[in-house]
C-alpha cells in the first residue's frame, strides 16, 4: 500500500478503534477510502460516483453522519449534535468551501 493516504487512514482506524463518540475529517475518511479502494495510490481514477458510493458505505458500516455545509453555514458542534440526535456513533464533518 502506498504511503500516499496512510496519515489520514492511521487517524482514521485510531478514532473507529475508540469506544467513544467519533468526529472525523472528511480529509482523513477519503485517505481511507483512497487506500483501501485504490491501494497503488490511483485516486484520480475514481469518478464521484465511485467516491460517493464508497463514503455511503462507510458511513453505513460504522454508523456515522455525514455532516456537509458550505463555510458560512458550518458549524463543528451542529454536526456533532446532529450525530448525536440521530443516534450515530460519530459524525464526519465536511466543510464545503
């Protein structure tokens, strides 16, 4: 595996392995995606379907929230409290600007 994605997968697997509520960077989740999916370091062969797809499934599996807003509407702690409503295990937090 390339060393490319391995920061953001290392950060990744150590916050999946705590007990507690998750809050990742849609950064590190997509080093993880990157790296599982597309292991020799071929990111940009991915389509955004392939991507979105991919980040469904992960969200999915380990019961996360995905939180998504532009900057001027994007808040840490609405995406955390979100999660925490919705009973998910965590949230990952993506800053569209």
């Amino acid at each position: 595996m390339t060393t490319m994605y391995n920061e953001g997968r290392v950060r990744v697997i150590e916050q999946l392995e705590k007990e507690e509520f998750h809050i990742l960077n849609i950064c590190d989740v997509m080093d993880w995606i990157y790296s599982t999916f597309r292991p020799n370091g071929q990111r940009w062969d991915m389509s955004w379907e392939e991507e979105s797809k991919y980040l469904k499934q992960f969200c999915d599996n380990f019961q996360l929230y995905l939180y998504e807003k532009p900057n001027e509407e994007f808040f840490e702690w609405e995406g955390a409290e979100e999660a925490r409503l919705g009973g998910y295990r965590g949230v990952i937090l993506s800053n569209l600007s």
